[in-house]
C-alpha cells in the first residue's frame, strides 16, 4: 500500500488538555505535523475539550456524550466505530486489557480492514499482571484462548520500555506483534528557552506529596545535605501540592529554618513556556517516585539539559539515560540521593557534562519528530501493517 491516506484514530474516554502533548495526545499530533497523518481523536465529555497551543491544527477532535454508565458509554464508542471505523487506516487504543481488547474485535468484524495499534503504556505492576497472565492457567485451552484468541484482532502493540519488550516478546498474544516506542518530546516547542543561562536551581516536577511521588525524600535529603553546602541554591518543587505535603513541609520547615529560604513551592504551571523556562534555569532535575510508567518529566528535563538524578522507578529509566547522561540510584535510599545531591554540588564541571549528555541523548532519541517516525515505517514500511 502506498504511502497515501494515512488516516489515524486514538480512542481515549478520558481525554483532556493534559493529554493533548503527552503520549495520548502526543502520538496523533506528532504523527500528523511529521509525517502528515490525518489524525483524530474520539473522547468522551459533555462538553468540548478546549484545544491549547495549536493542538486542534494538526488533530480533530472528536466528542461523544458521557453517560453516568461505564457500558452505556462502552456501547457508545462501539457504535461509533461500526459506523465510523471503515473511515480510519489505524484506529489506538491503551492498555490492551479487558474492554480494549473486546471492543478491538467488535472493529475488526465489522471493519477487517482496518489496522488496530494497541499502546500498552506498562508500569511495573500492570507489566506483572500481563507477563504472569499466563502462569495462572493450568489447562492448555485456557492458556490458548487468554493468551491468544483475545489478541487475534490486535495488529500492533507497543511498549514504552526495551526490557519489557523483550520480555513480553515471550508471550504467545503478543507473537509477532510487538514492538519498542519509547515516548516522546516534542523539542520544537520550547525553542524559546533553549538559550537560557543555568542557575543553582535543584527541580523536581509533579503531583507535589502523593505517595507515589515520594517527595519527602528529596525534602529529607536536603536536610541531611544542610545549609551550608547548599548556599545559593534553591530547591523548585513544581506541581499541585495536597495538604498533608504541605502540612508536614511546614513542620520541617520550623525545625530546619534554613528550608523556608530554599524550598520554592510554585504550585502547577499550566503555561508550557513558563514551566520550560524553569527546566531551562534548573541545573539539577530530581526524580524520587516510587513507582512510574514513562515520566514525560524525565526527558523534558533532559532535553534542557539538566543532571538527571532518578530513582530506579520503573523499566523507561533505563532507557533515558546511560553512565553518562544521568544518576540512577535505588529507590527509596535516602543515603544515595544524598550522595549523588552532594557529588553534583561539589562537582559543577562534570554535572553541566552530564546535563549536555542527557540534552543529546534525548534529542537524538526521544524527539516525537524521531519516535513518529518509527511509528510510520512500524506501519508503511517494508515489513509493516500494510
């Protein structure tokens, strides 16, 4: 087939602002401003999502009525794809679990045509829950119909992470069907900041005292650290913050007086270019989640060229940085964030060295101009779906 037509749909109930540039979002503008796909996306909402920074000149959205039932709102996108499908080359779904699964194969009776692309987008425990799928069934006709008869209508899964593709690889669902898609940055909108000179800013960005989060970690490991080795430097923690974070960070804060002056509490930063231009100023880039899927914060924070220090948090980790572009360290070991806080301090030189690294290997790799690329030939090429 040739290269013509190429139109793509990524069905996403939950679909919103937040998602217009990561992965969700991310996918059917990249595959449209790069490779000049006609990209849609069908969501569900009693009101129209509002497009931001230009995002509905490269992709349609698509809104259906929310229902207060999950199967009234599951009957409505079926229908919409039994009338509509046959319009699409690829249609995206997420996670491939369940209903993704069901209503993939209600697609592809009614459209055998059509292409479906299934984004698995893994953390570590819904990774267990596939890879171990399989143990669980003791009969052979068990293990085939879970395994591959639920699978049958899925052309295409991706996943996000080089271990966990190899891994998954091993599965009988996913033989001959899988392959590795990082996610992306897209570089080409924060040009505005790229010349930004660095300050002594240590940063940290997300839901600012969830669990998951940990940040009381790196607030701890500031406190080992102490003021003296930190003067002149600021710790940014950007994000919405709960109550209980802030209520035990100002607890802290009145027994360690020095952290008033250091800890800067932003909150969210919705405008893109504001919150680029605080990545641009940062040195440091602190991730200390306990557990992740493929935080789009890491390689932001790489591409402007900020020491990447991480916990083991999840398999994309490893993907976004090697000995020379970042810091990994085990997870929820306050003694090894504090030494790698501390080296970077004492070490500027080979800090900014890292920070350069990280800024090339994620610009060479992780672009959403390069990953949309790899995506098309995954579909067009020699080889591919058509």
């Amino acid at each position: 087939m040739e290269k013509i037509q190429k139109r793509f749909l990524t069905v996403f109930e939950n679909f919103n602002q937040e998602h217009m540039f990561k992965d969700v979002g991310g996918i059917p503008y990249a595959l449209s401003k790069y490779c000049h796909y006609k990209t849609t996306v069908l969501y569900l909402n009693n009101q129209d999502v509002a497009s931001i920074n230009g995002y509905d000149d490269y992709v349609n959205l698509v809104r259906l009525s929310l229902k207060e039932k999950n199967f009234l709102n599951t009957i409505n996108i079926i229908w919409y794809l039994i009338k509509h499908g046959g319009e699409y080359d690829i249609v995206n779904f997420y996670h491939g679990l369940g209903k993704v699964l069901r209503i993939s194969r209600i697609l592809k009776i009614f459209h055998p045509r059509v292409k479906i692309y299934v984004k698995l987008d893994m953390d570590e425990e819904r990774f267990r829950k596939v890879f171990n799928y399989q143990r669980h069934w003791a009969s052979y006709i068990g293990y085939f119909f879970s395994q591959v008869c639920k699978s049958w209508a899925v052309d295409l899964f991706t996943v996000e992470s080089k271990i966990y593709t190899e891994k998954l690889k091993s599965l009988k669902r996913f033989h001959g069907k899988l392959k590795y898609l990082p996610n992306g940055f897209f570089s080409d909108l924060v040009m505005e900041c790229e010349n930004a000179s660095k300050e002594k800013i240590i940063l940290t960005v997300g839901r600012i005292g969830t669990y998951q989060k940990n940040n009381e970690l790196l607030v701890n490991a500031i406190i080992n650290i102490g003021e003296q080795k930190l003067s002149g430097w600021k710790v940014y923690l950007v994000g919405n913050i709960t109550d209980n974070f802030f209520k035990w960070l100002t607890e802290q804060q009145n027994q360690y007086s020095f952290l008033k002056d250091i800890i800067v509490l932003t909150g969210n930063i919705a405008n893109k270019q504001e919150l680029y231009s605080v990545y641009a100023r940062a040195s440091i880039f602190v991730l200390t989640s306990r557990w992740e899927g493929s935080p789009l914060v890491v390689p932001e924070a790489m591409h402007f060229a900020c020491c990447p220090i991480l916990t083991d948090c999840c398999a994309a980790i490893h993907d976004y940085v090697d000995c020379n572009s970042g810091i990994i360290v085990r997870n929820n070991d306050l003694k090894l964030v504090v030494g790698a806080l501390e080296n970077c301090l004492a070490e500027m030189e080979r800090c900014i060295d890292i920070g350069e690294n990280a800024k090339k290997r994620i610009d060479s790799t992780l672009d959403w101009n390069v990953v949309a690329h790899t995506l098309d030939n995954y579909f067009f090429s020699k080889g591919g779906l058509f």
